[in-house]
C-alpha cells in the first residue's frame, strides 16, 4: 500500500529531476549558436567581405534573422523560475488536502 511520505518523496524525486533536466537543456542552449544563411559568393575573398557589406546594409536581403540558443534558454529559465515554485505550490496545496480528508 502507498503511504502519504511515499507520494510525498515520490513527487519531490520528480521535481528534482525535473529541475536537473531543465538545467541541462539550459546549459546546452545557451552554448548553442544558429548558423545565418548568408549569399555564397562565387569569387575571391574581397568579394566575400564586399556581400557581407552589402548583407549589412540591406537587413532585409538574403539573411534571415534567427535567434541564438541563448535566446531560448533565457525564456525557458524566465517560465521555469515561476512554474516550478508554481507547480509544487500546488502539489503541496493538494497533497495538504487530500491528507486531511483521507488521512493516508
């Protein structure tokens, strides 16, 4: 049979969990950089330096604007810092009530 300490250790097991894979999908994001798409050049390096010019001073040309992986890692660590406290807020509200309507 479950005991109250067992879903009580259970449910914090998984939040630690939780929070080691969190930490290791923010870490590895945060290294994570996105290659650009930019021009090939067909010629000699000069003309290489002079399409990066031309990429800088025409954004909206052949060079899309995407987001380096430190970009998703600061919005996964923004949502876990209020979900988790959020989450286990809840867990606890309800683990609290359900002990003292059926006193596992």
């Amino acid at each position: 049979y479950v005991r109250a300490v067992d879903v009580w250790v259970g449910v914090c097991q998984i939040f630690v969990f939780l929070a080691i894979v969190e930490y290791a999908v923010v870490s590895y994001l945060s290294r994570w950089r996105h290659m650009k798409k930019v021009p090939k050049a067909t010629s000699s390096d000069s003309a290489n330096e002079a399409n990066s010019s031309d990429a800088q001073a025409h954004p909206n040309s052949t060079i899309t604007k995407q987001h380096s992986g430190r970009y998703y890692a600061e919005k996964i660590e923004r949502f876990a810092r209020v979900a988790y406290p959020l989450a286990f807020l809840i867990f606890v509200v309800i683990y609290v009530i359900v002990y003292y309507i059926f006193r596992i």
